[in-house]
DNA sequence: ACCTGAACACCGTTCAAGT
DNA sequence: ACCTGAACACCGTTCAAGT
C-alpha cells in the first residue's frame, strides 16, 4: 500500500524538534539552542530540520507554546486574576530563559494569547469590558518584565559575571513579583465589590 | 618627549565604540550590532576592539549607560514617581530595541541603576522606607516589560513578520502604560498620609 | 516525502606578530 | 600602546542532488 501511513516513518518530525529544543533551552539556556546543535542531537543534518520547520523563529514560536500553559490551566480552580498571573509567571520560570523565549516571539500575538484570554476572563466582575483588554496587557507585561530580570540575573550568575546567591535573588523578585501584582490589581479593581482579604 | 599624551592618536577608543554602537541600534536594530560590523564602520581590524572592551557584553553595558538617563533628568522637575517612569520608558524608545539591551544587560545592577535611584526618591513621601527598593524595582520591571513588548512587534512589523500599524500599536502600548502605571502606583499609595475614604 | 552534502555569508574571541 | 593577520569554533539558511 503506497498511501499507507508510518510505511517508512521519518527520523525526526516536528513535535521531536520542538521537544529536543526545549530540552536544550532547560538544561543549557537559550544560547545554546541552535539550529546546528538541534540537528546533531536528532541525529540529522541541519538542512532536514528546514522541512519540518520553515526558520528558527517558527521554532522558538511553537516551543513558547509549550512554556505557556493554556487557558484552562491557568485559571485552575479560583478564577482569580492575581492567581492566573503567578501561574504565568512560574510558568515562565519552569524553564530556563523561559520569559525571553516568550517575550520575544510570542510579543506578536500576545493579545491572543492563551495567558491574555484567561486574564481577561479572570478580571470580568471587577474590570470594565472595554478596558478588560488593556488591564490583561498590563499584567502581561509587568509578569514578563519581572520574570525577565530574574532569569536574566540567574544566567549571569551561572556564568560568573555576577556574584549573588540565586536564592536570595529569587526570594527578591518573589517579593517585587507581590508588591507588584497586589498594588497592580488593588489600583484596577479599587471600586471592588466586596471587600476582599489579601493573600 | 615619550610621555606626551596625543602625540599618537588611535584610530578608535572607547567612546567611539560606544558611540558607533548606538548608532548600528538606531539605524539597524540589536542584531546588527556585531563586533565585526562595528569594527568595519571603524575601520578596523575586529580584533582592535578587544584592546579597548574586554568583550560584547561589556560593550552592551556601556551602551546601555547611554539609554539610561542620569537620575537628575529622569526625575526632572516635578520629582513624581509617574513621571520618573515615563521619562525612563521614552528614553528606552528613543533606540531601537533600546528595552532589551537595557533588560539584558543592565538588569545585574538595575538596583543600583539611575532609574532605580530615581524611583526611590520620587516614592519617599508615599512608601515606607523599607519597602522602596521593592516597590522601585517593581515599578521598573513593568517599565521595562511594557517598552520590550512594544519594540518586540515593532521589531516585527518592520521585518515584515506581522501586519499592523506602527501608529496604531504605539497607541495601544501608551494606553496600556498609562492604565498600568496609574493602577501601580495608586494600589502602592494608597495608605497616603491625608484621610482617605476606605471601603 | 524526506534527507544529505556542500556551500554562502556571517558570528565572537584569541593571540602571536608587527609598529 | 595599539593594531594587524590569521586562525578557531561556531552561527542560520539555501538548494541541488540523492533515496
């Protein structure tokens, strides 16, 4: 049968590619996922990724979708707002250079994003629905440029350009990260309902 | 006499350097910024830099310098925390991709940075003493979080990776800016010294 | 359909040697 | 003191050719 499928299965294939370069991105930070180092881990030469993946930034796009969690996910059980932004953000921390990979090529379509839509879903009572969008942006950004600066201290301190201890480092950007948020949160929905307790 | 400075000048030095590289991120963009491209436009052998920087990164930092206004004319005249922010983002807008050279080298020492400086004293009327430098570098991180989003699809749009306005983005990244720094800063204040109605 | 081989046009950095 | 020349170990991407 020559239309039969997994007749001749192929030696690498996308969802393979995607996987080996998050695997890289986590044991050796973005640096050292290249397009080289990808095809001689699959075993395979360079140019045979280019069927599977039309560039290298397709690539880092499709492995930003696996960081970011789906919508469901990220608004687990509560619904809340604050609770779908710390998802995000150990999301994003779960792999190395997590908030770089996705800042930088997942930016475009960030208002359509997995993480903006359960934002928005999470701030419908107390944010308005035409300013619903704009708040879930913010929070974006704010998530992204906090766990930025730590991923970034972390790899320099793994590199030696900076002394510190990376837990101390961590404990600081947790605390910047709920100053950040609560205050962030407090200032949009400061004509709350009902009167809600801090975490 | 032998110990005469200028009786030989060099070809390049340090600000040059510096100064060429600013320009390549004006004109070009982050990633023609290569110690090569630099050292043509200077006309240069590449291997001439490395008497004058020890490497890229220190290069980067030192440009960084540029972006980053000195903390007197980041806090200008009225001295507030708003304004602080809003004058450290247009400068990172002022060079193109000028939010993630500032992220991705600067964020070692971004606590002891201008900006960070400049923060901290335009919050000492509003926030207790020790929880300034939380609050500043939270305030920084959506900074810089908000102005690597907008340079990100700008980036983009240019490259022809995604359709849109540039306008029209830009607005989009000013009202998400405008709304998160006001929420930011009101859920931070909001223990201010007048009596203040509570709910 | 999927991959190899070879090439093109690049990188950052080091280091002996020149002046 | 400052720069050249040459090398090393890499990049992303294209494309004819193979199977």
């Amino acid at each position: 049968m020559p239309s039969e499928r997994n007749s001749r299965v192929s030696r690498v294939d996308r969802d393979a590619i995607v996987a080996t370069a998050l695997r890289i991105l986590d044991d050796f930070g973005l640096a050292d996922v290249s397009m080289r180092r990808l095809a001689s881990e699959l075993g395979v030469q360079p140019s045979a990724l280019y069927w599977h993946v039309s560039n290298k930034q397709e690539l880092l796009a499709a492995v930003a979708d696996q960081i970011v969690p789906p919508a469901p996910v990220l608004l687990g059980e509560d619904l809340s707002a604050a609770s779908v932004a710390r998802r995000l953000r150990s999301a994003l921390l779960t792999h190395r250079d997590g908030a770089e990979v996705v800042l930088s090529t997942y930016a475009l379509s960030l208002g359509t994003s997995p993480a903006a839509a359960a934002l928005q879903a999470a701030l419908r009572p107390a944010v308005a629905a035409e300013l619903r969008p704009t708040v879930a942006a913010a929070v974006l950004q704010f998530v992204l440029g906090n766990a930025s600066v730590l991923q970034q201290r972390l790899t320099a301190v793994r590199f030696g350009a900076l002394s510190g201890d990376e837990q101390v480092m961590t404990a600081a950007s947790d605390a910047e990260f709920r100053v950040g948020l609560d205050a962030l949160l407090a200032g949009v929905t400061r004509r709350a309902d009902p009167p809600t307790a801090r975490s």
